[in-house]
C-alpha cells in the first residue's frame, strides 16, 4: 500500500513563525527609533553648544577691551569725572549709575547687582563700555599736550570709515567720544574734516583735567551694549543718549545666561545655558550650571548645553 506524503506547515509551525517575526520586527523598530532619537539629541546638543560658542564669541572682545584706554579706580572718581561727573553736565554714559565702573553686572534686565559678601557682583546680564579700533592713527611729529580748550589732531588712514556722531556739542550722545589709549581720558570730538587718506579731528576733554596725545597711537571710539537673555534668546542693548528702549533680538535659543564679576581678582566669568530644541525625554538640571543662577521646569523639557568663559580684565 502506497504512502502518501503532505508537504506544508502545521498551524503552530505558522503561529511561532508569526510570533517570531513580530518579535524580531519591534527589536528593529525600537533599535532604528532609539539610533533616531540619539541622532536627533546629539544633533540638538551639537546646535547647543555652537549657539553657546558663538554667545561666547560676541561677549569676549567686548569684556577685553572693557575700559580700554580709560582710567578707573573703585577708589576715585575719575573715572566719572573724565566725561564731565560731578559737574552738573554729566554726559554718557549718562548718568545711568556707573559707580562700578565700565562694566556693569545686572541682576534681571531692570536692576543692578550688589557686591555679595564674598566681593562678587552677580547676575543675568552685563553692560560694558569698551572701546573699537577704528584704524586711525595719530598723525603728529611730537608728543602734544591736551587740557582746557579744543584741540585739532591729524589723524592718517581711511578717513571714510570714521564712525562718530557729529555735530554733537552736547556730549550726549557715546557715539561722539573716543579715546587714544596712551592718554587714558576720553575724548569728545565736536568736529571734523575729512580728507583723502587723513582727517582733521577737533578734540577736547570734559573737564578740568589735561592728557597728552602720542604719535601714532590709534583712535578708539566708545561704544556701550549690554547684553541680556530673554525668551531663549539673546538680546544686545545699544548706548547712544541712553539705552534702546528695547534690545535687539541677536540669536535664538538661548536660555539664560549667568555672569560673575570679580573686581579684586578683574575676572569675568560667564555660563550661557543653550538649547538646540525639545527633547523627547526629561533633562535633569546641568551639574556645571552655577547653584546662584535661575533654572526652571521648561528647560528640563530641553536639549541643552552649558558653555562656560573666563577673562581677566587688564583694563579694570
């Protein structure tokens, strides 16, 4: 009697295939949707971190050239005298309490810092008053002397780039002072003539004091800015008469910012706390970030970094 041979698959055969397959299937997927979600996360901290760097970037030359070309002691008050303080006629930067000197540390973005009990200003944002070259130098034969009166000074080199307010005989705008860093007093230039390949600046003191300009030192103007975070994004505040009424808007994606003014050792130090966008799972607070500094729940929501700087502040 012949045999006769079924070829195929019995029902379990079929159902342990399935449940295998199924098993195997959602390994994939949960293995491809956790290489995605790392992909996007260290894309997001990479963004972070650049964000952070370029904070960094914008607040380094201003913090180092912070009171360049100016003299300031916590201990006098010439610093405000040399742009007219005490005189009934002070002109920028304008009468906004700069006691402490050309760098200011601000608790929020309303209210000054307070030297803490350990010597120490902190808070959210600072504002400086620094000093740009402008690649005009000095074009004189001897060292000259400048005190009461107005002063004509040659200054050689591209002569169209020179960045003053003019005429600006009240001094109320920073924008007309500069300074010559070998003279240590500021500057306000009432006028100019403009040539070719040099100018002619006519330069005087604020006050009651004198200086003397050297040849070919470099004619820095003033600037102030003050710098803030706010709504993950940071703000920069121009000086002119007074503060912008409202701070332009310079990177998004920052979170907060801290700084850390130390006077008796001149070291600025600065956190910049930034996110490269949400993240997919809870974020615990930054060991790095400072225990002084602001932190709330929505950053826990983000992908963050913390990027940290320091400076030593020769100048102050």
């Amino acid at each position: 009697m012949p045999i006769h041979r079924r070829f195929g698959f019995t029902l379990i055969e079929v159902l342990l295939t399935l449940i295998l397959g199924g098993a195997l299937s959602v390994a994939v997927i949960e293995t491809l949707s956790t290489i995605i979600r790392l992909d996007a996360r260290m894309a997001n901290r990479s963004l972070a971190l650049e964000r952070g760097w370029y904070v960094l970037s914008v607040l380094e030359p201003r913090a180092l050239h912070a009171s360049l070309g100016l003299t300031f002691s916590p201990s006098d008050s010439l610093f405000q005298r040399s742009f007219g303080g005490g005189t009934g006629t002070f002109p920028p930067p304008g009468g906004l309490g700069w006691e402490h000197g050309p760098l200011r540390i601000w608790r929020d973005n309303l209210h000054s810092a307070d030297e803490d009990d350990d010597g120490v200003f902190r808070g959210r944002g600072f504002s400086v008053l620094y000093s740009v070259p402008s690649g005009l130098r000095a074009d004189i034969p001897a060292v000259i002397e400048l005190s009461d009166g107005l002063l004509d000074v040659e200054v050689r080199g591209d002569a169209s780039q020179l960045d003053v307010r003019l005429p600006a005989t009240s001094k109320k705008d920073i924008r007309s002072w500069a300074v010559f860093p070998l003279s240590r007093l500021p500057v306000h230039i009432s006028s100019h003539i403009a040539g070719s390949h040099s100018s002619s600046l006519k330069i005087q003191l604020a006050s009651a004091m004198s200086t003397y300009i050297y040849p070919y030192d470099e004619l820095h103007y003033l600037r102030g800015e003050r710098f803030f975070a706010e709504n993950a994004q940071l703000y920069a505040q121009t000086l002119t008469t007074a503060w912008q009424s409202q701070g332009e808007a310079m990177l998004e994606g920052v979170l907060e910012m801290w700084f850390e003014w130390t006077p008796s050792l001149h070291r600025l130090e600065a956190w910049i706390l930034t996110t490269g966008g949400q993240s997919g799972v809870k974020t615990p607070r930054h060991s790095d970030w400072p225990a002084a500094a602001p932190w709330k729940a929505d950053f826990e929501r983000q992908d963050t970094a913390v990027v940290f700087g320091s400076w030593i502040l020769k100048n102050l």
